[in-house]
C-alpha cells in the first residue's frame, strides 16, 4: 500500500489535513453515480470507438470472405482512386452547398425563436408554443417525405393544387433541381428549430434578472433587451453550438436526402451519406467508400479545431 495523498484546508482555527482518497476508493463511494453512468459508457464504447477498427478498410483492398484481417492493404490506392474520381466533386460539392445553406438559413432559427420565447409571459401560451415547436422532432424522416410527397406532388399535390386554383402553372418540386435544396432546408428547419432551441432556452434561465429590471428602469425596449442583454448573455452558448455543428457541416443526413431523391434531380441530391451507401453496399467498394467516410471525417475534425480557433480568437470560450 502506498502513502496516501493528503489535502490541507486553512481555517481560522489552524489548518487541517485530510487524507485524499485512492481512485478506487471514490469510485466505490461513489458506486451509484457511476453505475448510472456505465450505460453511456458502453454506449460509446461500442457504436462510437469500436468501430474505429474499421478505419483500415480504407487501406485495403478489402474482401468479405478474407475480412479485415487477411485482406490486403493496398496503402493509399483508395484514396488515389477517390480524389481521381470526377464523381466525387460532384458529391463533395453538393454536401458542402447543401450543409452550407442548412447553416446559415437553419443555424440562427433556434436562437430567434428561444429569444422570441422567452420574451413571452403568459405562460399557457408559452408552453403551448413550445410543445408544438417541439413536436416535429419526434416525426421519422420517413414520414416526413411522405409528407412532402403528398404536398408536392405534381399532378394531385396540396401545393401545385392551389397554384393552380390561383391561375399559375403546377410546379415540379420534386423533379427539379432547382427546388431540391430549398425543400431540405425548410424541411429540416421545421423539424429541427424547436427542439434545438431547448439548449438556448436553458442558458437563458441563468441570466440575471436584475440586470432586465435594471435596463428596464433605464428605459429599454423589449428589443434593446433582447439586443443588449439577451443575446450577449447566451453567445458562448451559441459559440459552442456552431462549434459541434461546424463537425457535422458534411453530414446532412441519410434518411432526409435518400427518401426525396431521384433521377431527375441526382445531380444536386447527391450527398456523401447517399454516394457512400451505394458505393459501399449496393456495388461492394467497400476500401472506396471506407476512404470517403475517413475523408469526410477529417475535414470535419479540421473545421471543429479551425472554428474553435477563430472563436477564442474574437475572445469567445471555446470548446477548449
């Protein structure tokens, strides 16, 4: 056994010195607490770091019956292939437009609708609000392309029937690929802003309520509130928001962009979850798609740390 640590505390009466306890003894104190937190644990053991392992995909020419282990690692050809590959651009660029829009058209929703939300004091109707901004978080993307399906379709849809009752020409949404971008990104606002404001909503919760009365009593509108306090208040919440989403800027989701694509607007609906999808398991190139994902995923991790550069730099905290 080892010497114990010890920890000293100055009181007024002299200082005291307690034992520190092993780690082993605080994980036993504290049994309950971790134990509620093994589930989390594992969870992230076994879908988020487990996985990992199959990072050397990318570098073999990988074979179904040989697996990882005897399948021949061919270096960096995948990647070779992949950056010869005109398709890829196409991809690339079309996730990186539609991530962009999904951004600046979709980022700033939630903050404005907590800051309108909390500006709010009648509470029934508050609450009421909330609840059905929240709702279409919980509708499967499966369903909601049925939805737009039905709203949208050419011959029978909801919205070409009354552009048509008000004497314009039926519209085809769907078909087109001018219209596929801007039907994701009001898709995904619609499903994501209410849920995504609870974050807002919380760090609101903590702001002084003595400085409102105070620019109150000085005479400031609601929205010189909303400018000046609220939105100042919770900018390293938001900071960090950007940060976390600044790793997704590439994933726009399989679900959302597979369900509404189609032949006719392939050619801005193809996105690296649905290119890596039919590379992988429809076509077998298993190496290639592995080798887009890698990719995918270091740019990602370039753009957390760049964003979070930036952000210390305009004298905002990061992340770290």
């Amino acid at each position: 056994m080892g010497k114990q640590k010890k920890i000293a505390v100055t009181y007024p009466e002299g200082v005291y010195v307690a034992p520190q306890k092993s780690l082993f003894k605080y994980i036993i104190t504290n049994k309950w607490l971790y134990l509620m937190l093994l589930p989390a644990v594992l969870y992230l053991l076994i879908f988020n770091y487990l996985p990992m392992f199959g990072i050397v995909i990318a570098f073999q020419d990988f074979n179904m019956v040989k697996g990882i282990f005897k399948s021949e690692l061919i270096g960096f050809e995948n990647f070779m292939l992949l950056f010869k590959e005109v398709r890829f651009y196409e991809v690339f660029r079309n996730s990186i437009v539609l991530s962009f829009y999904n951004l600046v058209f979709g980022f700033p929703m939630p903050v404005i609708l907590a800051v309108l939300l909390n500006e709010i004091k009648q509470d029934f109707f508050k609450r009421f609000v909330q609840t059905v901004s929240y709702l279409p978080h919980f509708i499967s993307w499966v369903v909601i392309a049925g939805m737009l399906m039905n709203y949208l379709a050419t011959s029978n849809g909801l919205v070409n029937f009354v552009i048509e009752k008000l004497g314009g020409e039926k519209i085809p949404f769907l078909m087109s690929p001018k219209y596929f971008r801007g039907i994701m990104v009001v898709a995904n606002i619609w499903k994501t802003t209410g849920w995504s404001s609870i974050v807002y909503l919380a760090a609101m919760s903590n702001l002084d309520q003595q400085v409102y009365e105070a620019a109150l009593i000085d005479g400031a509108n609601r929205f010189q509130r909303m400018r000046y306090i609220t939105i100042p208040g919770i900018m390293s919440t938001i900071i960090t928001v950007l940060i976390l989403n600044m790793g997704s800027i590439l994933n726009n989701g399989f679900e959302q962009v597979f369900m509404l694509q189609n032949t006719m607007n392939l050619e801005v609906s193809e996105v690296f979850e649905t290119y890596t999808y039919k590379q992988g398991l429809m076509l077998g190139n298993f190496g290639y798609s592995t080798a887009v994902g890698l990719f995918k995923s270091v740019v990602s991790f370039v753009l957390v740390m760049g964003t979070n550069y930036v952000a210390r730099k305009f004298g905002q905290k990061g992340l770290w």
